[in-house]
C-alpha cells in the first residue's frame, strides 16, 4: 500500500484532477497516476481512444469515463473512494460514498489483452476493497476483504493489477461492509472492448447501472439497514425527471447495456422497439443465439446488453416495468383513496393552510411571550 500524502486540485469544467507529491510503494508502479474528480451529475462526452485498438466508446448514462495512463505496457487507472453529494434529479441531492466525486463512480474502459493497473485510494472514514465482478483474474485481485486481501484502511492506496482475459460488460464495487458501502452508492461500470475493432461494433454504446436507495424525506443520507423498501429505483443515481435521455441518430445500430445493484430484479421494457438481447454476465450470445425481445429481466448482480436499429423516430420510454419503481417515493407509504370523496378534506386542509398563513409574526411574537412566562424556561 502507499500514502497519498494530499490533493491538489486543476479546474476543467466539472473536471478536477488529484494528484501527489511524495509516493512511495512498489517498484513497477512508483508514483499514482492523476486522478480526476467530476462535480456535474449530467452525460459527458465519450473518451476516444487515443493510442492502441480502436473501438467505439461507451457513453455512461449520467455519468462519465475515467481516464487512463499508459506506463510501459500497462493501462493504469486511478480510483478514490470517497464521501460524495450526487444530485438524484434537479433540487434533490444526496449524501453518498462513491468514486472520484460521483455515485456511481466513473466507467473504466478498455481493451481485451490490456494490461490494467488500477490504483483504489480509501477516503472513507473505514475500510473497503473493490471487486471486480466478472472479470477472470489472479485470486489475490478479486477484492474481497478478509478472503483476498486486506482492507485497505483510510488514507492508503491499493494497487490491482490484471490482464483482461476477455471483452464483456462488468461492474466493480466493495466486498467490505458490503451491506453498508453499496447502499451508500459506491458501484460503478467497467466495459472490455473486443481486441478486434469490427468485432461486435455499433454507432452507439451507453451504459448504466440500476440502484437504489431509502431515503425518508427531508433526509439526504440513506439507511443502510433497508433490506427491500426502497423509495427511490434509480439509473445511475438518477431518478425522473434528471435521467437524461439516450439520443441517436435514425439508422443507428445501438447498443444498451445495463447491470443490476439493486436487492431485486427489474424488467427493462423499452417502448417503440423490439430488440436483440446480445450479451449476458458470461459474456456475448453468439449472433445465432440472440432472442428477441421488448422486456428482459436482469436479476441481482446480472449484466445485459441489447441492440436494436433506430429506425422509428420518435421519444420513446425505457424504464423498468414494476410499476411502483416507475413511480419512485410518489407511490410508496400512501394510503388509497379510489372511491372516497376527498372534497370536504381538501377544503379543510385549504382552510388550515390559510389559517397558519394569517397566524404569521404576531401569533409567534406571543407564543415567545407566553413561553417566557412558562416556569420551565428560562430567557437568556
């Protein structure tokens, strides 16, 4: 493990990187490479490779790829986990652990037959690892405290290093007081692109991750204890209306994937379209082998991927087909009301609304009088 010693900071936009100044640690990996920090909750552009394969880049739903470094033959990334506040849906954000300033965390993007070198610095007040879920790879770099590894404490930086064995849809998050870093958001993509450049090639690749959190109202830190009452489905940490749209051209052959944080399943209908599902958790359906569909169910801890031509124009809907998570926290903890003459109530409530309008200063000017006089309190 090293010491990051502190971090400074260089303004890009929503763009900020974290450096240091004195490293020390393994011989092949001498200093960290930067780390940047997004502040915007909205789509950033794609990140086009500059050197190596060429591929199509994913565009992440809400959210944004991390850079990287080449250092010799290796593709090094840099990570920190940290505390963050990530605006759920314009005016409403929320108290989060997550990535590089963002829940969830940036896309890590590469190449099957790259080298990655990924570096996890804790800035959490406690311990955490990060498993790669998915990828095959040496035992000692599968992340799980206790098991693989020790927890990487607050303050230090630990050091993965992997060689991507094949081209799919993954994710990363914490095998460490699981139950309490996932809820707090900390998830985030990791997509290997095919060694080959024509090989499963579209005009457009988004990505996003399903999740979710409890969240009471007038809070902004969720409970960690919830097991299955959710109020709040999200994609990517987004919930409606602040999920942006997926905009492509007509003609488009387009790719969706998408992977599942949450504590249950969630059929993805989309609207307009029927599609092919062309990628699973263990990797590409052959093109044989890939069904149609309108909706497929991804399950706990499952990836997919779907691609269809965008032939129709047209807005068309994406969301998942349990009702409830489509309503978000307007449907949950509400008693019905279908049948029942709600008229008289909604005058009273009027009534009692204007009534606490018209009490305005005075009436608190003598409640503090009267309170004074209360032998119970005491003026200072």
């Amino acid at each position: 493990m090293t010491e990051l010693s502190r971090r400074g900071f260089l303004g890009a936009g929503g763009l900020a990187l974290a450096t240091t100044s004195i490293v020390s640690g393994r011989a092949q990996a001498a200093s960290l490479p930067e780390a940047p920090i997004m502040s915007e909750a909205t789509m950033q552009a794609p990140l086009y490779p500059k050197v190596g394969p060429d591929y199509q880049p994913v565009v992440t739903l809400n959210g944004w790829t991390l850079p990287w470094r080449m250092n010799g033959d290796w593709k090094e990334f840099h990570l920190i986990a940290e505390p963050v506040v990530r605006e759920l849906a314009p005016g409403m954000k929320a108290h989060l652990w997550g990535y590089n300033g963002q829940s969830p965390g940036p896309t890590i993007e590469a190449v099957e037959g790259d080298k990655v070198r990924i570096f996890v610095t804790n800035k959490l007040p406690e311990a955490t690892a990060v498993h790669w879920h998915g990828q095959l790879l040496p035992n000692g770099m599968d992340g799980v405290t206790g098991l693989t590894q020790p927890g990487i404490p607050p303050g230090k930086t630990f050091v993965y290093e992997f060689i991507l064995r094949k081209s799919g849809t993954f994710m990363y998050h914490p095998h460490s007081d699981e139950m309490v870093q996932m809820a707090m958001g900390m998830m985030g993509f990791f997509v290997v692109h095919p060694r080959d450049p024509a090989e499963r090639r579209v005009d457009r690749d988004f990505v996003f991750l399903l999740n979710a959190f409890d969240i009471e109202a007038g809070s902004y830190v969720p409970k960690v204890n919830t097991m299955l009452d959710f109020n709040l489905w999200c994609f990517n940490s987004r919930v409606f209306p602040g999920i942006d749209p997926l905009v492509v051209r007509q003609g488009d052959k387009v790719r969706v994937r998408f992977g599942n944080l949450t504590m249950t399943n969630h059929p993805i209908h989309m609207h307009g379209y029927d599609f092919k599902v062309t990628g699973t958790d263990g990797g590409w359906v052959p093109e044989g082998a890939a069904w149609p569909e309108v909706s497929i169910d991804v399950a706990v801890g499952q990836m997919r991927a779907f691609e269809f031509v965008a032939d129709v124009p047209g807005d068309w809907a994406l969301h998942c087909h349990k009702s409830h998570h489509t309503m978000n926290a307007m449907g949950h903890n509400v008693r019905t009301y279908i049948g029942v003459n709600m008229k008289r109530t909604a005058l009273r409530l009027e009534e009692s609304h204007l009534a606490i309008c018209q009490w305005g200063r005075a009436a608190w000017a003598r409640w503090a009088r009267w309170r004074c006089r209360c032998p119970r309190t005491r003026c200072r």
